[in-house]
C-alpha cells in the first residue's frame, strides 16, 4: 500500500508547515479522495501517512515550525551554496599544492626514513617501475600508507 501512495499522491507545492500534523492532514486527505482510505483513520493509515511524510521529507526538504524559512535568493544571482563550494575547491587546490611541494623531497628511497614505508614504495615500484618515490610516497600517504593496491590504483588513476 506504502508504494501505491507514494505513486499516486502528490506533492504539495508549499514546502514550509507550522506542524508536521498540517501535512500529515494533507496526505490523509489525499488518500481519501484517490480510495487508498477510507474513514475512520487505522493505526496501519496513520502509520502509514507517517511514512510517506517522513520520504517527503527527505526526498523534497520540507521544513516545519513557526518561523518561516528565508525567501529564496533573486533569480540571476548564484545560489548561496556556490560561494561554499568555490572556497572549499580553493582550500583543496591548495592542499593539493602543498602536498605535491612536501612529496618533492622523496628523490630516492634513502630519503624514505621508516624502513616499513620504504619496502612499501619498494613493492610499488616494483609493480610500477616507471613511477617516482615522490609519486609513491604520495600514493601511500593518500590511501593512509596501509594498502599496498590502493597506492597502486591511486597511482593507475592519476597517471598522466
């Protein structure tokens, strides 16, 4: 019954309630005029207009209380998200930036202090031998230096 609501209702166009009950109340509407219901109102009805609220409101972010949400921003301006988004490529362009400077430093494997990362960019290079410890250390550091063939699909993925 629970599929046969959701394709037969229909989502109201308002997005902002004072109580969760008002759009329970228009559901249960709903379900009485398309003969999914009939009154009076079950447990099974009530649980489940529950549930079609509750994918409504994941599926079409439907809010709820007695403040309203703020208006929408004008049309032609960037919705507000872009400018978070924007700022956080930033912040990983230069994050990627810094750490293509720090792995410079690995020219070769003498420059690999701990014995256990060195045999690992060992065991890499000798998978791929075309690949620099640089690269390598990179690789490890990325797949947090424990998986051996997550270094190496990192290293597939991002060859040039």
């Amino acid at each position: 019954m629970y599929w046969r609501a959701i394709d037969r209702c229909s989502v109201p166009n308002k997005r902002h309630f004072g109580h969760t009950v008002h759009l329970d109340h228009i559901i249960w509407r709903q379900f009485l005029r398309l003969h999914l219901a009939t009154e009076p109102q079950t447990l099974e009805h009530y649980l489940l207009v529950r549930r079609v609220r509750a994918t409504w409101c994941e599926a079409y972010d439907f809010t709820f209380g007695t403040i309203s949400p703020p208006p929408p921003p004008p049309s032609g301006s960037p919705p507000p998200f872009h400018a978070e988004r924007e700022k956080e490529r930033k912040r990983v362009d230069d994050l990627e930036r810094h750490l293509r400077i720090s792995f410079r430093r690995y020219r070769t494997l003498d420059d690999v202090i701990p014995l256990e990362r060195r045999d690992k960019v060992r065991s890499v290079q000798n998978i791929l031998p075309g690949e620099s410890v640089a690269r390598c250390m990179e690789a490890l550091w990325r797949t947090h230096g424990e998986d051996i063939c997550e270094a190496i699909t990192w290293l597939g993925e991002t060859a040039k």
